[in-house]
C-alpha cells in the first residue's frame, strides 16, 4: 500500500477516457477496509475514494469504468442555494501521473447535513437527532428511497446491500442519498455483471439466505426495500420482529423461516408488537407488505413510489393531519397513534387536509421524480 499524500497530482477522466483535470489531495476524512475518502484541494463538492491495495484496484476498475458509462438518472436537488447529489456515484476515474488506476472521484455527500435512515426511524433516535416528528415525512422519505431505488432499477443496477445505515437522510427536505455505490451490482455493457460482494442481517430475503452477494440481484433490493418502507412507516418495527412464547428467534431467523409477523396467516407462536399501527393502513399497502413478505411476487421499486407518493404529495389530500395531535397523520382510516397511546381514535370529521391545497414542497432541479413536505 503506497503513502497516498507522496504521489502527487492525479489525474482524473471521464466515461470517455478523457483527461478532465488533475487534482491534489488534501486530507482524509474516512476511510474502511478497501479504500479512504479524501477532500480535494480546491472542490468542496466532491470526494475521492482511493483504493488501498493493488487487488483491489485490480477489482474495481474495469466496475468504476462501467459505473461512469451507465449512471442512473438521478436528478440532483437544491437547498439553501447548495447542490445535494442523491447517490454517491463515481463522476471521474483517478489515476497517478503514471496511469495507474487509484480510485475514482464522487459527489460529496454533506453529511453534516444529513443523518442516517436509521436514525428517522425511532421516536427516541428522532429527537436524539433533532429529525422532525410528524409522521408526514416519514411517509416522503418512504416515497424518496423507493424513487431513488426505482431508478437504479432502469438503469440496470441493483444495490443488494441495502439498509438504513447506508442511506443518508437531509434534514431539511427529507430527500435521501445513498452511500457506496461501488458495492451495488453493476450490469455493464454487453450485459457484463459486477457483483456486489456484501449484505446485511436482517434485510436478506428468504430465498438469498444459502447464497452469497454475487449471486443475487434487484429481488433481493424489493425485500430489503419492502423491510425499510414498512420501518419507516410503523415506528421503527421490523416485519420479522415479534415475541415468542418459548425459544426466542433472531430476526435474521424469522425471515429464514417466512415468518411474517404481520401475516393474513401469522405464525401462532409469535406475537406482535403492540406498537403497530399497521391496522391503520389502507389495504393496498398491507397487500404489498404480504406480497413482499411472504410470496416470490413483490412489489417494485416503482410500484412502491407509485403507491407512496400519493400520499406523500401534499396536495394530494389523501394523507390527513390528525386533529388531536399536531405531530399524528393518518391515511383516512383513523389514526393508528392516537389509538395506540390515547386508546380513542379521532374525530374524522374534525381532520384537516395535510398542508391545504395550496404547497407543493418541491425544491426539485429540474424533472425530478422526488418529493418533500418542506
């Protein structure tokens, strides 16, 4: 592994093999197993990423070749007159003054203004974080994954280990952005696949349980993704989580077992957590949940944004603030939280319309599909 600071300028080029620029280091600011991020002298809007062992170099770089050829199309937003990037995509190749494939240049993703998905989750996380409690932007940030993800999607690609805690959250428009994309599963030109070689506990479909990262593909992502939606969306629980009466499963386990919890046809041996709203939901997402969950037939990425946001538009009118807590929304079916703490559901005629008819919260550059409440 060479001292990165002695090599000097690199150079970097685009999809077609052309010079751009060449770039100075200036410090490092992450870094993990394979590869450390470094700020650039002179850009604060971008990052590199440099590999730290030939092997690995070997590995990624025919992967970031084809990333730079195929992107998704993914529209940038803006906020407070910044630049926020939605996906940490290679935008450049890196090499040394020699050549030699490093790594590759990225947007900068600004942290500093973003939490992790895991964090929006839970109550207690929430407030920790200072993320914003109505239940309104769970439901945009549910509808902002499914839209990033569904572009992916078109464009060939699929993520595999997709959680939470690689998905960054901006605070300020609950638009998302996903982290480390040179770890999806990346199909190339002539239907040439780069897999992704990581996933998670948890968020591994049933059928992926005996197989490993390379073998898998988008079917994996609608598992991990249905997991995330119905988190986000029902305090935090995860569809496999439940009490046992004897021997208690990990999650992992559940789902090696089909065991939804929340199933038409539930395990009898397990019981819900009382924390769930899902009663309160319309019947089309409890049918996607189930599909999901228990069939090979799951929901897309773009079904899932098609689904989400309706409601997720604020001038929809089909997700409803609820009338006795300011921070409560609710699907026009009653208000899963005020009967779960208050045991009483509200007064439905009482419901306002969330945000009137008048606010689109867009902040969109360009033709986004995305969407936000702020």
């Amino acid at each position: 592994m060479a001292d990165i600071s002695r090599l000097g300028p690199l150079n970097l080029y685009d999809a077609a093999g052309s010079l751009l620029t060449s770039v100075r280091i200036k410090k490092r600011i992450a870094g993990g197993a394979a590869g450390d991020i470094f700020t650039i002298d002179g850009d604060d809007l971008n990052l590199l990423k440099i590999f730290k062992y030939e092997g690995d170099r070997e590995k990624y770089h025919s992967k970031i070749i084809q990333m730079l050829l195929h992107p998704p199309a993914i529209t940038p937003f803006i906020s407070e007159e910044q630049l926020h990037h939605q996906l940490s995509w290679p935008n450049a190749r890196c090499t040394d003054k020699s050549g030699r494939f490093l790594g590759y240049r990225m947007p900068r993703i600004p942290l500093e203004n973003s939490e992790s998905l895991e964090r929006l989750m839970q109550k207690r996380m929430r407030v920790i974080a200072g993320l914003p409690e109505f239940y309104g932007y769970r439901v945009t940030c549910a509808a902002n994954v499914s839209a990033v993800l569904k572009a992916i999607h078109k464009a060939g690609h699929s993520v595999i280990d997709l959680k939470p805690q690689n998905i960054q959250v901006y605070r300020d428009s609950m638009f998302i952005a996903l982290l480390d994309s040179d770890g999806f599963r990346i199909v190339g030109s002539d239907n040439q696949i780069y897999p992704a070689h990581q996933f998670t506990p948890e968020y591994i479909a049933p059928e992926a349980i005996k197989r490993t990262p390379e073998e898998l593909d988008f079917q994996q992502d609608l598992f991990a993704l249905a997991v995330i939606i119905f988190r986000l969306l029902n305090n935090g629980l995860h569809p496999f989580q439940g009490a046992m009466a004897r021997k208690q499963l990990t999650i992992q386990e559940m789902v090696e077992r089909n065991n939804y919890v929340y199933a038409e046809r539930a395990p009898r041996n397990v019981t819900p957590s009382q924390m769930s709203i899902l009663g309160s939901f319309p019947k089309q997402f409890k049918d996607y949940f189930e599909k999901a969950f228990t069939t090979d037939e799951r929901p897309t990425a773009e079904q899932w944004f098609s689904l989400l946001s309706d409601y997720a538009d604020p001038t929809s009118g089909r997700l409803m603030r609820c009338s006795n807590h300011e921070d409560h929304a609710h699907f026009g079916l009653g208000c899963g939280f005020c009967s779960l703490v208050q045991s009483k559901a509200p007064n439905q005629k009482n419901a306002r319309i969330l945000f009137g008819k008048t606010q689109t919260g867009s902040n969109q550059l360009g033709a986004s599909p995305l969407m936000s409440y702020i």
